[in-house]
C-alpha cells in the first residue's frame, strides 16, 4: 500500500507530466517552414586551414550579414565533433545557414551592397565555396 506522501508525490508528479503532455500536444507546431520556407546554406572551405584569425574573419564577415534586412535568420557555424561516418563530410570550415521568407528576399541579399562588400573583403580567405539553396516542400 503506497503511503500519503508516497501517493502525493506520485499524483503531483503524473500532473505535471499530463499538463506537460496537454500543453504539447494544444500548442500549434511553429516551425521556419511557414515562415522562412527559402533556406540559403553556404560551406566555405579556408585558403590557410589552419589559421584561426582567418577563420574569425570569416566567422565575422558572415555575421555582418546579418543586418541585411531579407535575412529572416542566420546561423554561422563550425563542424561538429560528431560521429565519423562515411556520410558526414567535415572538410569545412565555415558555413552560413540563412534563412528567407521569399526567393524575392534571398535575390535581394544576392545583390545587396552588404553581401558585396562581404565577398571584396572575406573572398581573399576561402579556396572554395559550395552552396545549397532549397524551398520548403
């Protein structure tokens, strides 16, 4: 037989769990697919791999696009210390993940005077450049 304070605690805890549970299941599903549905992801590849200050200037150029005003989100980032695996290519070592609500917004940022002054001042740091653009379906 379970005790009164054994048995509170057992009630307050499946509460919690079922009001969690409700809370979840009630709230709509927000996702960038409605919102931001054109995805801008670029790899840079760095021309001196090995030098951090390059790849801070980078990481910096990159975030300075950011104030274009297209951009719905931007993430910049490094590769993970993830799981090797045959599928997983690591070999870079900047990328951007951008973010548009439009292909109207992701061609603005194409020719936007900040993306341009972006590839004159940051293009002397990288060997190579791969992009990914892609809607959401």
């Amino acid at each position: 037989m379970m005790s009164k304070s054994n048995r509170r605690k057992f009630i307050g805890s499946a509460a919690v769990i079922a009001a969690g549970t409700l809370a979840a299941t009630a709230m709509p599903l927000t996702t960038t697919e409605k919102k931001y549905p054109v995805v801008h992801h670029v790899f840079f590849w760095l021309k001196n791999p090995g030098s951090q200050a390059e790849r801070d200037q980078l990481i910096a150029g990159v975030k300075s696009l950011a104030k274009i005003e297209t951009v719905g989100e931007l993430h910049v980032g490094i590769p993970a210390s993830t799981e090797k695996r045959d599928v997983v290519d690591n070999s870079w070592a900047v990328s951007e993940l951008m973010l548009f609500s439009d292909l109207a917004g992701q061609a603005t940022y194409q020719t936007h005077p900040l993306h341009l002054e972006f590839i004159k001042n940051c293009s002397h740091l990288w060997d190579r450049v791969v992009v990914y653009d892609s809607v959401e379906v």
